[in-house]
C-alpha cells in the first residue's frame, strides 16, 4: 500500500477518507459504532489529525490480527 501523506497536519473527513481509501458513508458507519478516528472541532471545521488517524490505523491492524 501506498504510504499516506503527511505533508499537511490534519485532514479534513473527506480528505480522510480519500486516504484511506473508504467511502464517506461507511465513516460515518464506524463514527456511530465508536470505530472512527478522533475528530477534533477547529471552529466550524472537521478535522482528523495525523496522530488520530495513526492510532486509529494501529487500531485496526490490531483487531484484524486478532
């Protein structure tokens, strides 16, 4: 797999799932399950930063090794 950008701190909710290459309602999906990354409210944005979208990328490799 292509290794994900950081040349930017955060990204949007869109900008995330493009990079993770999921659809923006099954974000929504794991949002409701308590799956999704962290999101952090910046004002009247979404945003997801790198650190959060790395802990929930471990997260996940962790539960499909199990």
């Amino acid at each position: 797999m292509d290794s994900i950008p950081t040349s930017h701190k955060a990204s949007t909710i869109d900008e995330f799932c493009a990079e993770h290459r999921i659809s923006k309602p099954f974000f929504y999906v794991l949002k409701k399950k308590g799956l999704a990354p962290r999101i952090t409210k910046l004002g009247s944005k979404q945003i997801i930063t790198i650190e959060d979208a790395a802990r929930w990328r471990e997260a996940v490799s962790a539960a499909s090794a199990a």
